[in-house]
C-alpha cells in the first residue's frame, strides 16, 4: 500500500471513528488483500458436468430454462422449442457453427417448406444495419451459438461481429442460445482471459462482448417483479453434449 493510500485510510478511518462518536483503535498496518484474491482458481477444480449441475442451479433462479441434448438429437431439440414458441418468424446469425453443428435446414421440416418466409439471416454490411434491425424486432425467436456459459452466474457470453449485431439477441421474444458443453467455464474470468490472449495474439475480437443473464428483469413497478421487460420474454439454454 503506497503512502497517499495509507493517508487516505487513515483521514477517512479517524473521521469515520469522530463521527460515530467511538475511538479508534491501533490496527497494524497490513497489504490490501481482496476478499477473493485468487479469482481465477474459484470453481477451477470442477469437471464439466460439476459445472453444468452449477449452472443449472444458477439458471433457475435468472427465470431461465436450461435443457441437454447431443448433437444427434439437436435438430429435434431447436424444432421443438420452435414448435413450443408458436413458431412465427425465426432469425439467426451467419455462423460457421451452425453448418458444423448439423442446424443449416434445421427447420424446413417444422414450416413445412415454407422456410424462406419464416427463416432470415443476419445480413453483413453496414448498409444492411436497419433491415437487420427490422427483423430482429419482427421475429418471434432467435437462435444464436454462445461463446460461453459461466457456471457461477448463469451468464452466457455472446460476441457482436460482422455475422450478429446485438439486436438478434435482444429484440426477438424468445431467444434460443445453443452452448457446447466445453464452452462451460467456471466464471467471467475464464472468458476475460481468453479475450485478452485474443488480443495479445492480434486476432480479431467483435466490436462488443455482451455477458447476457437470462430475460431482462425489472421490479421498480410496485415493486413486482416483472420478467422480460424490455428484451426476450422467454429464453432458454441448449446445452450441446458432445457424445
């Protein structure tokens, strides 16, 4: 602790003590050290399915679902959810994963062969930014790939790019965030730090990196809570096992 800091706690702690009327008593002087001070090893010794059950518990108490499936059986799980949102008009991003995943005609079946009426795309490029906005605020659901699910708070970590601006993930009433199972970390530390060696290594990182907790809530009316306020009503984690 440097010697203005050590001023600075003094001339607040003997104000303080004045205040209340107490005297203040001779504590020898120690090195700050945070509550939490080795962050990076909090819940490092989970496996992953430690850190799913700890999410899951997490995840119920932001108002949010959280369900398993396999890469098998993904298509079904996404076509159920459609079908359980009241299906309407779905909007993704341009991303690889989806391709790779087995999701590109995930949901012809569901419409029926009407998937060019009901299906968009993000579309790249600036000139593209109202329309995009458009049908993100038209759509019934949105479905996106998660960077990340933080176990300790229930978030997950969504990149805004080229491919997805952030009003896919918070304009549509339902939002459908797939995770794969190694993309579970214990806390936001794990995700700072993989952005950071992004940086270090000069590889491209989104213009935003949005740490989304469940469907907005608010309890200022009344003090009621009120769920979905002013983002996705109802969202829901698919959590991909890689078996």
């Amino acid at each position: 602790m440097t010697d203005s800091n050590v001023q600075n706690r003094t001339s607040f702690l003997s104000n303080l003590t004045e205040k209340l009327g107490i005297e203040r008593q001779n504590v020898a002087d120690h090195p700050f050290r945070p509550i939490n001070d080795l962050p990076e090893l909090t819940l490092a010794d989970k496996s992953q399915e430690e850190l799913l059950e700890i999410a899951k518990k997490r995840v119920d108490k932001i108002n949010t679902k959280l369900v398993e499936t396999t890469r098998e059986h993904l298509t079904e799980t996404i076509d159920q959810l459609i079908e359980a949102f009241g299906q309407g008009k779905v909007i993704v991003p341009i991303d690889s994963r989806f391709d790779e995943y087995g999701l590109t005609n995930f949901s012809k079946n569901l419409f029926s062969g009407n998937t060019d009426e009901q299906l968009t795309f993000w579309e790249k490029g600036a000139e593209n930014r109202e329309m995009n906005i458009t049908n993100a605020e038209k759509a019934n659901i949105a479905i996106a790939f998660a960077e990340f699910l933080l176990a300790e708070s229930g978030s997950v970590v969504v990149e805004t790019n080229a491919g997805q601006g952030r009003s896919l993930h918070f304009l549509p009433q339902h939002y459908i965030s797939i995770i794969p199972m190694s993309k579970i970390v214990p806390r936001s530390t794990q995700a700072a730090a993989y952005y950071a060696e992004k940086q270090r290594n000069g590889e491209n990182v989104g213009s935003a990196i949005h740490f989304i907790s469940g469907p907005s809530n608010s309890g200022d009316i009344e003090m009621q809570l009120v769920v979905g306020l002013h983002g996705p009503l109802v969202v829901y984690y698919v959590v991909v096992k890689d078996m």
